[in-house]
C-alpha cells in the first residue's frame, strides 16, 4: 500500500533505489515529467500467484505432517486414556523438545 515513503525521494538514483518483496521488485517508480517519486504498485501476473502458491503449500506441508503425527499419537477418548498416557504423552514432548536448538528440556 501507498504510505508516502516514495514521496520523500527528490532525485532518481534515490528514487530507484528502495526494493521490496524481498529485494527483488523496485517500490518506487520515478515520474520525469514532473521530477517526482511514486509508489511502484507491484504487478501480480498469474505465474507469480501459481510459484507463491507453490512455495506456500510446500512450507505448510512439514508442519501439516508434524500436526497430524502429534495428533494421531495423542489421541485419547475418555479421561482414563487420558491418565494412563500421560506419561508417553510428556515423553513424546520431550523428545520433541530435545531435537528444537535453543529449547531446555522440560523438568522432571
């Protein structure tokens, strides 16, 4: 969105300058016949709509499996099943605790 940030450019090397979406598309456009700097609105054509997409739904994938494989592992029906796998419900935890960089261990 249009926020002025071009606005303040007063010369095309400046103007030219500023990138976005992640240093790939220019955000401001200069006007020569009116020495102005402008907001770029960016194209969005149906190949890039197909590639982002794409990237989304290959990113979502590992954390959809996580989930479902935490799911599935937990699952329990009644309160019982609940008390008698509590144990192997923090185990599981756990473990998945020590494989993250950075995250301590749960207490015991």
């Amino acid at each position: 969105a249009d926020d002025g940030f071009c606005e303040r450019f007063k010369t095309q090397a400046s103007c030219d300058s500023p990138v976005s979406v992640a240093n790939i598309v220019k955000a401001c456009q200069w006007h020569t016949e009116n020495t102005s700097c402008a907001f770029r609105r960016p194209a969005v054509n149906f190949v890039h709509l197909v590639l982002f997409t794409i990237f989304v739904t290959v990113g979502c994938a590992p954390v959809s499996a996580l989930l479902e494989t935490c799911i599935r592992r937990l699952r329990f029906s009644t309160i019982r099943d609940f008390a008698a796998k509590r144990h192997e419900i923090m185990a599981f935890f756990r473990k998945l605790l020590h494989r993250l960089p950075g995250v301590s261990p749960l207490d015991e």
